[in-house]
C-alpha cells in the first residue's frame, strides 16, 4: 500500500482520468473529492463489502442475475 501525505486542496492523481482531492478534515474524519470518467464506479468499502456479500448470498441462494446497487 502506498501511503500519501496531502495537505487541503492538494491531490492525487491515479490512472487515467482518475484524481482525487482532500477538501477538508475536522474531527479525524477527510473529506475527500473525487473525478472519474463516467461508468467508472465509486464505493465506499463498507458498500463494496456489502454488495459482495449480497451477491455471494444471491449466488448461494441460486439467483444468478445479479442486481444493481
């Protein structure tokens, strides 16, 4: 993991078209901007954890269509 030091308003650039930014943070919590293209999708880890989950269980369960999140 590569681990990054930004101060507000600085940012990081990944990829192509892929950039995120530190808006503020207060309370030991970042606020953080991002810009992707479009189609690219974009979840916190608790709601990729989830929907794995889900999806596992769907499968488990015999329900192959998978649905949108």
């Amino acid at each position: 993991m590569l681990v990054l030091t930004r101060k507000v308003g600085q940012g990081i650039n990944v990829g192509s078209g892929i950039a995120f930014k530190l808006l503020g943070s207060r309370n030991g919590q970042a606020r953080i901007g991002v810009t992707a293209p479009e189609g690219v999708k974009i979840l916190r880890d608790e709601l990729q954890d989830r929907r794995e989950r889900t999806l596992g269980e769907r499968r488990r369960n015999g329900v192959t269509k998978p649905q949108e999140a």
